[in-house]
C-alpha cells in the first residue's frame, strides 16, 4: 500500500502524519512516479509550520527522484521505466509513489545517480538561478554566501569564489573542502568587519542570503557601491519591512527576493536549467551527495535535525 507524509494541521515536525495513501491512475498530462529518494528542504519545514500555508490536510515535499511507472494521456517526453526527477510542483513529494504534472519532471542523466539527483534538483537550480540570472556572475566576483555548509551552500562554493558563512569550525571545514575561498564563523566573529577585512574595505558586489531576519540589516553592510542582495530564504524568520531609504543610505542598492519557481516556471525553462546543471556534475565540477538519510517515516526527524542546524549539506529520505 503506498503511504505519504501528511500534515492535518499546522505545527512543529510531530504534526508529520505516516499516512496510508491511494494513488490512481495518472490523468491526461501527469505520471506517476515510484520514489527512489526524496529531498528534505527548508521550505518543507515553512509548509509545515503555516509560514507557507497550505490547504488541510496536505501532502509535503517539493523535490524528488525514481521511476516513472505509468503516463497519462499527453505525455511523450517520459515513458515508463525512465529515471526522473523533479522539484516544484504540487507539495507531495514525502511519498512511497505519487502523481504529479509530468512537464515538472526531468531525466535523470546516465551517470547520476538517484540520491545525487535527489540532492540536486531544488539546491543546485537554486544556485544556478542565483549565479547564471539573478545576478549573473562572469569570473573573478569574490562573493558573500550565508549558510556555505549547507545543501545549496556546498553547492555554491563548488561553482563559484566565496565568502561563506557558517554556524561552526567544523562547517567551516566541509564548506573549504567543497572550495570555499574563506569561511567566516559568525558565532565567533563579526561577519560585516570580516568581509571588509578580506574585502580590503571595498565589500562585495552581491550577497546571497537564506537566513532572513537574524543577518538583515548586516548583509547590506557587507555589499559595495550599488551592489545587491538577493534574499532567497527566511531559515531565521522572514526580513520585516524596512523603508527603501535604508538601500540609498548604504550605497545605492538593490535587494531582490527571487524564488526558483518564477525562474523554472515553463519547461523549456526548466530543461535548460538543469542541462546546465547536470553538465556539470558530469563534468566533475560540481559533486553532490546525501550526508544524512532518514527513512521516509522518520520525516519528523530529518525536520528536527534540519530545524537544529544539525545538519551539513543536503539531507535525504528513503521510502
């Protein structure tokens, strides 16, 4: 019998429900797909808790990977028995087997495995919607990343020269090991003077920031003349509204709050995305893997441990 995480209200991880499910037939334009591996995100944790709210009682889960056992009508571009993987979409991905909207899915390459896909989908087209479009980066930008040590973070400091900030020494290993140019301990030290130290003053062009309201107003301390900071998540809570003097007191700037789905949102978009993406990780040049695994009943716990900053890199259930 397939079985999903639900959540019949809203609350911290125990509202987690292991639910028997029943999923039909795939209707025109979907597939039905049998999980292999399923990404755990932050933003799970916001649709869980009500900052995202969602209809009662709702599945849970934006990204995942396996096989596609059945089409339905419409659909040519995936075939049963296709290795696949996706992210965005109806919520629902914390599941043995679920239907879905079948342009959402994308083959997985010969090469890549099903976790590593797993683990790429939401946090690698992050960092490619960050880096190739919201403010594209052309070589030779030092950068300011918050949360390096994190899924999207690794990723990051792999694809690109940054600042990385992290909660703790050993973050501040694995986030060098992954090609961190310099990692700063924000615990211990004062993340605005060491970026201007490092910096020689001048501060960096972009920050990208997933934190929110703990490192709002500091990151715009740490940007140069008309540099920009792209807000992408609220681990922290959400950044309250400020008046937009503050960004001409502080040097002519520009703040954005992009979203992967308003990047990823047609599937020519999204293919080429993740063409870019997996090319790649086939390359060698960007490597992924699933540092935690939690059996897909153990939601509740992937959730603490994420929710702890427990965590290091990309975090994945089992079914």
């Amino acid at each position: 019998m397939p079985h999903a995480i639900r959540i019949h209200a809203t609350g911290g991880p125990d509202v987690l429900s292991y639910d028997e499910v029943t999923v039909g037939a795939p209707g025109a334009g979907e597939a039905r797909v049998r999980h292999t591996a399923i990404g755990v995100n932050y933003i799970d944790t916001y649709h869980r808790s009500g900052l995202y709210p969602l209809p009662m009682p709702a599945g849970i889960g934006q990204e995942g990977a396996g096989v596609v056992e059945a089409v339905g009508d419409g659909v040519d571009w995936v075939k049963p028995g296709d290795r696949v993987a996706y992210c965005g979409g109806p919520t629902g991905a914390y599941a043995t087997e679920r239907n879905l909207p079948a342009d959402k899915l994308v083959k997985i390459p010969d090469g890549v495995d099903d976790v590593t896909a797993a683990t790429l989908m939401l946090k690698g087209l992050t960092v490619q919607y960050l880096f190739r479009q919201t403010f594209p980066l052309h070589g030779g930008e030092t950068i300011l990343f918050h949360a390096a040590a994190g899924g999207v973070g690794l990723i990051a400091c792999q694809w690109a020269k940054a600042l990385g900030v992290v909660g703790s020494d050993e973050k501040a290993a694995l986030a060098r090991a992954n090609g961190c140019a310099h990692t700063i301990v924000y615990t211990r030290e004062d993340f605005v003077a060491r970026v201007k130290e490092i910096t020689g003053g001048k501060g960096v062009p972009v920050v990208y920031d997933s934190i929110g309201k703990d490192t709002f107003p500091q990151s715009l301390d740490c940007l140069s003349l008309r540099g920009m900071f792209v807000s992408f998540g609220n681990a922290s809570g959400p950044v309250a509204a400020f008046n937009l003097g503050l960004l001409a007191q502080k040097g002519s700037l520009y703040a954005t709050r992009p979203t992967l789905f308003t990047y990823a949102n047609t599937r020519a978009a999204l293919t080429a995305m993740a063409d870019d993406l997996f090319a790649l990780v086939k390359a060698g040049k960007i490597k992924s893997e699933a540092r935690q695994r939690f059996a897909l009943k153990d939601a509740a716990a992937a959730h603490r441990a994420l929710e702890s900053r427990g965590t290091t890199g990309a975090t994945v259930l089992i079914p």
